[in-house]
C-alpha cells in the first residue's frame, strides 16, 4: 500500500530520462508480454491493459511506464501511470457506472507460458477509490507455466 501511495505522489515529477540511457536499461530486460484482448492475444509495452478477462470490469488505459527508475518495463516489475476503469457493480455489473480516475499500475510475476514468450502474471493497480492485485496471465496459455521467473 505505501508504494502504491508513494508511485501515486511520484507519478507527478517523474522525469523522463535520455533516449541513449533509455536504450541502454531496455537491452537489460527481455521482451515481457502482457496478456491483452481479451486475455487470449499478447501484446508488448501495452497502452491499454484488461485486469479482468471475464467481463472486462476492470481495465487500465494510457498505460505509460516510467522511465528512468530501476522497474522499467521488462524487468521483473514495471511501473506506470495509467487510467483505471473500474465498474463499481452496484446494484449489479450490468446496471453498475465506472468509476474513472487516475493512478498507478505495478505489472510483476514474470512467467513463461506454453507459447515460449515471457509474460507478466500479475498487475497491482491503486487509485483514489481503491486498489487490488489481479492475475494478467494469458489463461489459455498459461495454464501450465513455470515457476515465476
């Protein structure tokens, strides 16, 4: 909770760094997936991110991932700014509004699923009506991954 609370205060001075350092730190990491359209596709270094394959409750857009810090995107964690929409489901999904707010995204938990990719598992996600941890694996895929990486 608190380094969700700190990447929130964070997220408004964070200074984007050189495009030689930025290449530099991106040929350390491998190429991570996230699991996208509708949890069966992939997709790298996402701008819109489904946290909930089921229904599509629950989904991230203007996924930008900060740059400059040691959890860049294809390290074990990547952090982000994003917009979250989050159905609040009252008095049910079908009938419930979005709630739509700025906050912050940490995706970790880097598996390797039947497919031979690498892909981020988990998505950690807070903004100021809540925040929650939500499994991002591709479930088709990764149905009988390895142990996180």
């Amino acid at each position: 909770m608190r380094v969700l609370i700190g990447m929130l205060a964070a997220l408004a001075v964070a200074v984007p760094s050189s495009a030689q350092t930025l290449r530099a730190t991106a040929s350390r990491y491998r190429r991570v997936y996230v699991a996208n359209k509708d949890c069966r596709g992939h997709t790298f270094r996402p701008e819109k991110i489904t946290l909930a394959c089921a229904d599509d409750n629950l989904y991230a857009t203007e996924v930008h991932f900060l740059k400059g810090t040691s959890e860049v995107y294809g390290s074990p964690r990547a952090d982000a700014s994003a917009t979250i929409h989050e159905n609040d489901c009252k008095p049910d999904c079908a009938s419930g509004k979005f709630i739509v707010d700025k906050g912050a995204l940490i995706l970790e938990g880097i598996v390797r699923c039947k497919d031979g990719r690498l892909y981020y598992s988990r998505a950690e996600y807070a903004f100021p009506e809540g925040q929650n941890v939500v499994g991002i694996e591709p479930s088709e895929r990764c149905s009988v991954a390895e142990r996180p990486l």
